[in-house]
C-alpha cells in the first residue's frame, strides 16, 4: 500500500508491506492544486512517490490511501482520485481530505473528531460505520475563524486601528512590527504591500500574537479566546452530526497552532469542550499524519491489528 499525506507546506509517502513493515518513505514539498493546476500539483507528487518505491524495490501498489490538502469537497477528492489513477501507482485509490490523517493518526479506530488549525482551521469526523461530518473549510466564505493566516490578518486589523485611532490600544501596536525590526505598524503595512517582507513571513505574526496574549494584553488574549470557542464549536457541531456527543468520544487537536499548546488556548479549548460535550476527550495529535493516511489504507485493505500496530509502532518511534 501507498500512504500518502500531501499538505500545503510538505508532503510524505511511505510504501507499507502487507506485514505493516515500511518499506519505503520520502518527502516532498506541498500540494497545491488551486495555484498551480491538478496536473502539476500531481506531478511533483509523482517525484516524491517514485523516490519513495526506489528506497522500497517497488513499481506499484495493491492500494493508494491519499490524504490530500485542498481536497475539500467530495468532488474534488473524486477528481484527485482519478487523477492519481491515472499514474498507475496502485489498482486501487482513496482520496481523503488531509484532516482525516490527523484524525486517523490519533485514535486506535476510525471513531473520533478532529480539529486541525495550522494555516487555516478544518474540522471532521468519523465513524467506523463510513459516517463522516465534515466542513467546506474554505475560509470567511464557508463560515471559518481562525487559522494561522487568519489570526495574524486579525491581529495586524487590531495594531493597524489601534496607533492611527480608529481602534482602542493594544500591544500588538508595538509588537508586531518589533517583530521585523519596525518601529510602527504603518511600516509594517509599507514593507508587507511592498513586498519588502515576503508574503510567506505573515505567518510568524501568530507567535507574536500569542505571546502579547501572555503578557496580558487583553485584546490579542481576547483573539486567543475567540480561537478556542471556534475549535469547540467546530468539534461540537462534528460530534452532534455523528450521534456522538453523548458517548465518550476522542476529539483530536492537531496542526501547528493546536500542537503548540499555547497555555492560554489550550486551557480555554478544555474548558470550553468539557461545558459543551462533557464526555469528549481531548487530545493533541503529535504522530506524524502519514501514519494517519497508512491507518486509513489498512481499514479499507481488512488488515489485521497487529499489521496496523506495527505501522503505528514505526512513526511513534521516528
């Protein structure tokens, strides 16, 4: 079987044996159809697939199990899935959004719900019976808050109307430009519309907003705060789709922003899940999501447990 885990930022493949021995692994760099087309965004999909069945002897595989970024309808997982088909890499092929290899990663049976937030902020669920509930995850336009890209933006509308008086005072006025060496927010919004700082760095806004939350300021505190009721919103609404509010439930925490386990956040998620579905359990995923996307390539080969802990046992090592 082809595992693979294909995210905006890196993508990883492992070829698993049908012991569960991994035979072969590589990573690539990110999966983006919607900036470079489908047919692009597969082929530097193929380098990395082909390096990984040269380190395993191999030239095809029984089954691909595909978690793939930017596959957030159904539509699109059927196209993405027809288009790997097409490279020949396996008789069979399952395309799945990347949220459910975190969600998978976490849990010893496809029973759970995932929230990840890493540049943006996605949530699904799953039961063993195929049920799923899932979000479009597409930004402001289907409804999200939150996000990396997301928090930095809100932080920066906050510093902005805060030095030149449309806003109330924050911190973030001070910090986020110190940040780069700044020494105002209206020379962050030159060098940022300039290009000056390249458009890829407004990503490490978020730390900043984090730790001016620590230092008690209470308008990035209160972006903090909005966070963690979207992730317990999200997780909420998930678990009531799939009948599982009442029953003891994982709900995994995944991503770069939920993995940090930035105190403030991390607590107020806890609090909030425990008042909203009290029997949920929360957990913060740190296996890395191929073995997500190997997990859910064994559900569908029927391979037996100990198959699926030895592939468990492998990434837990690395």
């Amino acid at each position: 079987m082809l595992a693979v885990d294909a995210g905006n930022s890196k993508t990883d493949v492992a070829v698993v044996g049908a012991d569960g021995e991994v035979l072969g692994a590589a990573r690539g760099g990110g999966f983006q159809p919607p900036t470079v087309g489908v047919t692009a965004a597969v082929d530097a999909l193929a380098e990395v697939v082909r390096e990984a069945f040269a380190a395993a002897g191999v030239t095809a595989v029984d089954h691909v199990s595909a978690c793939l970024a930017n596959a957030d309808f159904p539509l699109e997982e059927e196209r993405l899935a027809a288009a790997l088909h097409t490279r020949a890499w396996g008789a069979s092929v399952e395309v799945r959004n990347d949220t459910f290899a975190i969600l998978r990663a976490g849990v010893a049976e496809p029973r759970g719900v995932a929230v990840v937030c890493g540049a943006g902020i996605n949530c699904v669920g799953m039961r063993p019976d195929g049920r799923t509930a899932r979000f479009p995850a597409l930004g402001r336009v289907s409804g999200d808050w939150g996000g990396g890209w997301g928090l930095a933006e809100e932080a920066m509308w906050h510093a902005a109307r805060a030095e030149d008086g449309r806003g109330g005072p924050t911190a973030l006025a001070r910090t986020l430009p110190a940040h780069f060496g700044l020494d105002s927010v209206h020379a962050l919004i030159e060098a940022l519309h300039l290009g000056r700082i390249p458009h890829l760095r407004r990503h490490e806004l978020t730390p900043v907003l984090f730790a001016t939350a620590t230092a008690g300021d209470p308008v990035a505190g209160s972006l903090v705060d909005r966070l963690a009721e979207e992730v317990v919103s999200m997780a909420t609404v998930a678990l009531t789709r799939l009948d599982l509010l009442a029953e003891e439930t994982p709900v995994l925490l995944g991503g770069g922003v939920l993995a940090a386990r930035h105190p403030r956040l991390d607590a107020r998620v806890r609090d909030l899940l425990s008042a909203a579905a009290p029997k949920a359990v929360p957990h913060v995923v740190t296996a890395a999501p191929v073995l997500g996307a190997a997990l859910l390539g064994l559900d569908r080969l029927g391979a037996a447990k100990e198959v699926h802990a030895r592939v468990r046992a492998h990434f837990e090592v690395l």
